[in-house]
C-alpha cells in the first residue's frame, strides 16, 4: 500500500476489468482462501490502476458478489475510483459499489453502544455505500468471524436501528453486510456513535 501514497495517476481501468474478467472463476472463489485472492486483486490494482481499495463480500445473495471500491478516505484516489467504477462492464454475478472519501472524513462524536460491556461503538465500525437511492452499510465487528455470520446478521440490524432511529432506517437503509478487523474499509472506518450524521452527509452528498 505505501508504495501507492504517492501516486494519483489513471493507469488503465480496462486494463484492470479485462484482468477480472480473465480471473472471475479464482475471484468468485474467495471464501475458499481469502488472504491469496485479496492479494491478487491487490497487485493487479497496483499493476493497473492505483490507489482504490476493493474488497469482495463472501456472501452471495440473489447469485450475485457485492465488489466494493473505495478512495480508502484518500481524495486523491477518488478520481480513480470514479474512473474504475465508469469502466466496470457488465457483470451479471457481480454488483459493483462505489464510496468515496466525503463521508470518511467526517469527524464523530464519541458515545457508547455495546453487544456487551467490552465492545464499545468505536470498536464496532461501519462504512457506507451508494445502493441505489438508499445507503448500504458494511458492519465491521472486532470479533467477526465467517462461521458465525448469522449471529451478527441477527444483531447488526438492531445495533443500526438504534442508531438511526426506525424511521431512517426503514426508508434509507439498503443492503447490510458483516466484515471483521481484516476488512481493507476497517481502518479508515468511523465508530457506530458516528453513524447518523454520516447519513446526513451521504445524501447530501449523493443527492
């Protein structure tokens, strides 16, 4: 990653999709050895289009991968990400989600919300991303584990629904999904305290 700080240039997204496509059987494959494949994207990235950080959801759902793409709270990457997401061609088993670096940079609020009394909301972390008129949320939980997916299915969305209050998040919550601390998104993450007024900020800026 520190090799690509210092560098805000547009390679090739063709080339990078054209790789992906060549791979998608190794890509679609992930849940079978995350690390290696993580570290494939990340060197074709590096190799075509710099900057970007992506990350693929284990889950599948309706047939489809979700394929997230973010600047990582880096504005000079946001440009690249922009153009990597305008190249993506169609993909019937992929759906692409773009985020970009506004929201990110938002200060939080500390507060306290907890599964039990260790696990604080900035312990607990979240990133938004464009899902049609309404924002997708990936949870990241400092003990998440594949195996036990369903138990975080069950309390994340209790956990959001405090957050934002019902209203909100029976109108503006789009897919939810579950990452723990290996997550690319989790470092530049925000805290749970931190999430209505990235809300706020999302539509604002998505609007």
């Amino acid at each position: 990653m520190l090799r690509n700080l210092f560098s805000n240039s547009i390679k090739s997204p063709e080339a990078f999709w054209k790789w992906f496509l060549a791979n998608e059987a190794r890509i679609w494959a992930i849940d079978k050895d995350p690390k290696k494949v993580s570290r494939m994207i990340r060197d074709a990235i590096d190799q075509y289009c710099p900057g970007p950080q992506i990350e693929i959801a284990m889950s599948v759902r309706d047939g489809r991968r979700q394929l997230f793409i973010s600047d990582g709270g880096d504005s000079r990457y946001t440009e690249i990400v922009e153009a990597l997401c305008k190249a993506a061609p169609a993909m019937p088993h992929w759906q692409v989600i773009t985020h970009g670096s506004a929201i990110i940079q938002q200060a939080a609020e500390p507060a306290t919300a907890s599964l039990d009394a260790a696990v604080t909301d900035e312990a607990i972390r979240f990133q938004l991303f464009n899902d049609g008129d309404k924002a997708g949320i990936l949870m990241m939980f400092p003990d998440y584990v594949e195996e036990k997916r369903d138990v975080f299915a069950r309390i994340g969305p209790g956990l959001l629904k405090d957050a934002l209050g019902e209203e909100v998040f029976e109108n503006r919550v789009g897919f939810i999904d579950y990452a723990g601390t290996e997550s690319n998104f989790y470092q530049t993450a925000r805290g749970l305290s931190g999430l209505l007024k990235a809300f706020e900020e999302h539509f604002r800026y998505y609007k």
